[in-house]
C-alpha cells in the first residue's frame, strides 16, 4: 500500500455547509411525514436517512479524501449489512 | 539491543522486561498472546470434552443414569457454549493465528499489538463471566447454546449473565479480526505479494472479515435478549407484536457465518501442512485462496438454513436452500485441490500430516451430511435430531478440532524449541480418529432412525447405538488425552526442536528456533511463494 495520503483538514465554511445540509434535510425528513405517499412514505425517509449519512461519511468522516481501500471496506461492510437485512425481510415479506 | 536480545538462546522466552506472570499477561508480544490464546482454548476444550463426556454417560442407558433432566440440560447448554464460544471460534484465529500470522507474512507483530492484548484481555473476561454465571443467580443456562427465545426470555437460569459474557468474547473476537485484517493490508514485508501469503494467513483474512462484519448482530441479538429479560419489551414476543422467529433470524446472521469463523482457520492449517508433508508446491494456490473468500461471502448468506421447520416463508426456504448449496462450491474446491497436491507427492505420514489427512474425510464427511441438511425436502425430516448433531461435530471437530492439533503438532515445536515424540502422537491419533468415527457416525444413524437432539430420555430402541456411541467417546477422549499429554510432556521437556527439519518454505521455518522476540533480525525481502520449495532452498 503506497498511498499515503497527507492529513485533510475541512475548511469551517465547507463543514458549516454539510451541517446545514444536514438540517435542511432533517426538516425534509419531518415534512415528508405530512405529505399522503402511501407505502413510499417509508422509502422516502430511508433515502433522506441515506443521503444524510453519506454526507457525514464523505465530510465529517473524511471518507471523501481516503485512499480507495477504505471506500471498497466501507462497501463492503455496507453491502453486508444490506444483505442481511435484505435476506430477514424477504422471509418476513413472503411469509 | 534488540538484535542481541533476538540472538539470544531461548528466542521470545527470554524477555528482557517483566518477570513472572506480568511477562505475559501485560505483553504485547503476538507470540506470547498467541500462547496465552493457545493455553486458555485448550483448557477450555478439555472443560468442554469433559461435559461432553458427561453427557455421554448419561445417554448410555434410557431413563435417568448419572444426572437430573434439568443438569442434563444445563450440562448441553455449557458443552455448547464452552466448546463455541471460549475454544473453537478463538481455538485456531486467535492462538496460531497470532502465533504464525504476523511471521509468515515476515512482519515483527500484529499491526496493533495493544489491541491485540486487550483482545486478550476481552476474553479472559469473557470468559470469567461465563464461568460465573454457571454458578450464580438460578444456576447455569439451560437453553441451549443458541439461546432461542421465548424459553431464553422466560427461564429462571442465569441466562443474562451468560449473553453478556459471550457479548464480551464477541468484542475480543471483533478486535482480532479487525488487527488481522490491518497487518495483512499493512504489514507484509517487500516481496510478500497477495500470491506470495501462505494459504494459512489468506485463510485467517477471509476469517476476520467474517469476524468484523458478523459478530456485531450477536452482540446486539444478545443484548435483545437481555433487554427482553429485565424490561419485557416484547421483542420476540406475538402476543405484543414481537417475532420470536426474528430472534432466530439475528441469531444465525452472525452463528451460521461463525462456523466459517471456525472452520476456514482450520482449512488453512490443511493447506500449510499438506504440501510439506507432500513435498510438493500446493495445487491451484489462488482458487485455494479465493475460495476462503468465497466461503466467507457465500456462507453470509445462508442462515436461513437453520429455520427451515421455525415457520419461515416457503420462498425463502427455496432462496436459502439454493444458496447453501453454493457454499459447498468452493468447499469442494479445496478439496480437491488439497488431493490433487497429494497426487504423486512424496508424502510423509508425521503426526500432523496424519491430524491433517484425517481432516480431509471426517470434513468431507461433515460437508456431505450439510447438504441433506441444507436441502428443505431432506433437512425437514432429520431436523432437531441426531444426525445435526453429529454431522456439526464431524465439521467442527472433525474439521477444526483435528486442524487444532494438526497445528499444534506442525508448529508448536517451532515456539518451544522442543519437540514431542511421534509415537505417542501417532498412537493418540488412532485413537482418536476410531473413537471419533464410532461416536459421531453411530449420532448419524441414531438421528436417521429419529432420536431427537436435546432428549434426556429416549424410546427403547435407541438404546443399542446409543451405548456404542458412548463407548465411541472413552475411546476418543482416551485419544486426545494421549495427543494433549504428549503434546505438554515433548513441549516443556523434549528432544530439542531445531532448524526446519519438515521443509517448510513459508517464512516461519526460515528464522531461529524458539522465534527471537523481534521475529526477524533483519525485515525479510521475500523472493518466492510460500510452497516453492526449490526457492527457498529446501529439499
């Protein structure tokens, strides 16, 4: 492994930004629940979820700005874990 | 200065620090952690093996025999999480794993060796509370190792204890995985290429991803369980909207993958011994490798298999029944390759290629009898019976328990600098291979026949088989005690055990015996693979 990367220290401004991404998206996240989407209801607040911890996983983690390994990693335990869920509903779905 | 230490007779034995007990259990030494591992397991196993034999006893004969219906289920419990819990899931990884890993790959120690401590430390304390919970509170658990619920949340036994105990060991096994994973990324000395690691060490990779993703859902499943316990949250239960088969479904995401835990370690040994013992490079090095790979992916995905008749969907039945299949794919694969690398070999039957050849039948035995399991049509009529138990045994200790000490037979003597005598080993083996095969394949037919597992009584007509199969377990445990004796008496006061008189090419056979403590005088530059035996200048 020869990628060494030199610490990355985030600027305040682009912090300030993703937190209040965060928040907006957290208000998104309330107002979700007052509009009529049916089954989709729960989909929309799990890809608001998504878009969120990506978010503090790419900046405040410095995922982002890790060398390549460590994102195959993170997907790898991410993929696992989807798969795992995944597997539990389809049987609690088909049942 | 730590170049005179490493020159030094006596290798890692003589540490220039503390004296006494705090040269060990304060030492961040792999070696000396490895040894600890390797001191504890074993005395778990023999812990185990004796309840085991216990519990034998008391299915010699129908009816009551040596012990109470409630000891009986008790004894199960313990047999179950002692032998799971605090030998074999730890047994290989965690003791010859941090012994050899870091060697092989020509590294001076694991990549985080405080870490590696306190992952010691995690199980000794684990393992203190396990123990305390046999004899505390309502008395040892009775569930099961599985700790199915509704029972596990209702039972008067002091189950909560014993899960956060085994909550505790979870977090040791995490930190293992999680140093193994680095060192193997970080640590590999120039040269050592990814096609250039021992199929031991790729084994030990493939294991501790399982080890990192896996072992958090138990950890979590079991504090659940707790929770259900002292708040009755109603979890599991469907009287309050619970799903009791939830609990089965969180068990066994990180339990099915656990036996890969323990078997790939193993498999791993195999590989190692195998072409030294063959006098022949491994065959088909890289589908070897990938395999443990592919185990460890596929085997994530095939819990279901264990909740075929809990009242789980029909489709997913079909879904994990077709996916347990796959795994035996790349089983199969080391296999035979393992038998192809023997094909016009000049093997040597030494003790640990004798442990190791053993491995392949009882394993391929064991792998045979998962497929009537992992097919729904066939699982649903010897599930809950005899034959499961006997066919995890021929996996677990037939496949790990056998690798155990075809490890401890390959590569002890190259810590301890002493060795054991062949023929009490060879002698011990045959013992235990016969008394294993009477034990284990008698629980096969037993379970065909329809005894259930689990039965502190059965029906007269069990009762023939049942006897030999405890006649079958004396002589098995007569065996090990020969193997375990031999084993301590050649280690501490044995024919000195120098150079590399097996032929190993992987870099442990390389450096002085007993290991200095810096493992290598100078950082090793690899220039050959780990079975190339003209390479490295072995005959």
């Amino acid at each position: 492994m020869t990628e060494e990367h030199a610490e990355h220290i985030l600027s305040y401004g682009k912090l300030t930004t993703v937190w209040v991404a965060l928040l907006v998206l957290t208000a998104a996240t309330i107002m979700v629940t007052r509009v009529e989407l049916g089954v989709w209801k729960v989909w929309a607040a799990l890809a608001i979820a998504s878009v969120k911890s990506g978010l503090v996983i790419a900046f405040f983690m410095h995922m982002k700005y890790e060398p390549r390994l460590f994102r195959i990693i993170l997907f790898v335990a991410l993929f696992t874990l989807a798969g795992f869920i995944g597997g539990t509903f389809f049987d609690v779905l088909y049942r | 200065m730590a170049h005179e230490t490493a020159m030094t007779e006596g290798g890692f034995w003589r540490d220039t620090g503390r004296t006494g007990i705090g040269a060990w259990i304060f030492s961040t030494d792999h070696k000396r952690i490895g040894l600890m591992y390797l001191y504890c397991v074993l005395g778990f196993f023999l812990v185990g093996a004796f309840l085991g034999l216990l519990i034998r006893l008391e299915l010699m004969a129908p009816g009551p025999t040596i012990m109470t219906a409630q000891t009986y289920n008790a004894m199960f419990t313990v047999h179950g999480v002692v032998m799971i819990f605090l030998f074999i899931i730890p047994g290989i990884p965690a003791s010859f794993g941090n012994l050899v890993l870091p060697i092989q790959l020509g590294a001076r120690d694991v990549a985080f060796p405080r870490v590696n401590l306190f992952s010691w430390w995690l199980y000794a304390i684990g393992a203190v509370i396990v123990l305390i919970s046999l004899f505390t509170g309502g008395g040892a658990p009775d569930t099961g190792w599985t700790f199915y619920v509704p029972f596990s949340a209702r039972t008067t036994t002091n189950v909560s204890l014993a899960v956060f105990g085994v909550f505790v060991l979870g977090f040791s096994s995490i930190l293992t995985g999680i140093n193994f994973i680095t060192t193997i990324h970080r640590m590999r000395a120039p040269g050592m290429t990814w096609t250039r690691i021992p199929l031991f060490t790729w084994s030990l990779y493939a294991t501790a991803w399982v080890q990192v993703l896996a072992t958090p859902i138990i950890a979590i499943t079991l504090l659940l369980v707790v929770t259900e316990r002292i708040l009755g949250l109603g979890l599991f239960d469907p009287t309050r909207g619970g799903d009791p088969v939830m609990y089965q479904h969180m068990f066994w995401i990180y339990s099915h993958p656990a036996v890969y835990i323990m078997i790939l370690p193993g498999m791993g040994v195999i590989s190692d011994i195998i072409p030294v013992f063959s006098r022949k490079p491994i065959f088909g090095y890289k589908m070897i490798a990938f395999s443990s790979l592919a185990i460890a992916a596929a085997g994530s995905a095939v819990w279901g298999h264990h909740m075929y008749t809990s009242g789980m969907s029909d489709l997913g039945v079909l879904v994990f029944s077709f996916l347990t299949f796959i795994v035996a794919i790349p089983s199969a694969i080391k296999v035979f390759n393992w038998v192809s690398t023997m094909y016009k070999g000049s093997i040597s039957l030494e003790a640990p290629m004798l442990f190791a050849l053993s491995f392949i039948l009882l394993f391929s035995i064991g792998g045979l009898s998962g497929l009537i399991l992992g097919a729904a049509a066939t699982d649903i009529h010897v599930h809950d019976t005899h034959f499961v138990v006997g066919h995890f045994h021929y996996v677990m200790f037939g496949g790990t328990g056998f690798a155990f000490f075809a490890a401890a037979h390959y590569w002890l003597p190259k810590y301890f600098g002493r060795r054991y005598q062949e023929k009490p080993a060879i002698i011990g083996w045959v013992f235990m291979f016969i008394g294993f095969n009477i034990l284990y394949f008698t629980m096969q037919v037993l379970g065909m026949e329809g005894m259930p597992r689990r039965y502190y009584d059965y029906l007269p007509e069990f009762a023939r088989l049942n006897f030999v199969a405890t006649v079958g377990s004396w002589i098995m445990l007569a065996g090990v005690a020969i193997v375990v004796w031999n084993l301590w008496r050649g280690l501490f006061k044995g024919e000195p055990f120098t150079g590399n008189p097996w032929g190993g090419a992987s870099l442990e056979w390389s450096i002085a015996t007993p290991p200095p403590t810096e493992n290598f005088e100078e950082d090793p530059v690899v220039t050959h693979g780990p079975y190339d035996f003209k390479g490295a200048g072995v005959p």
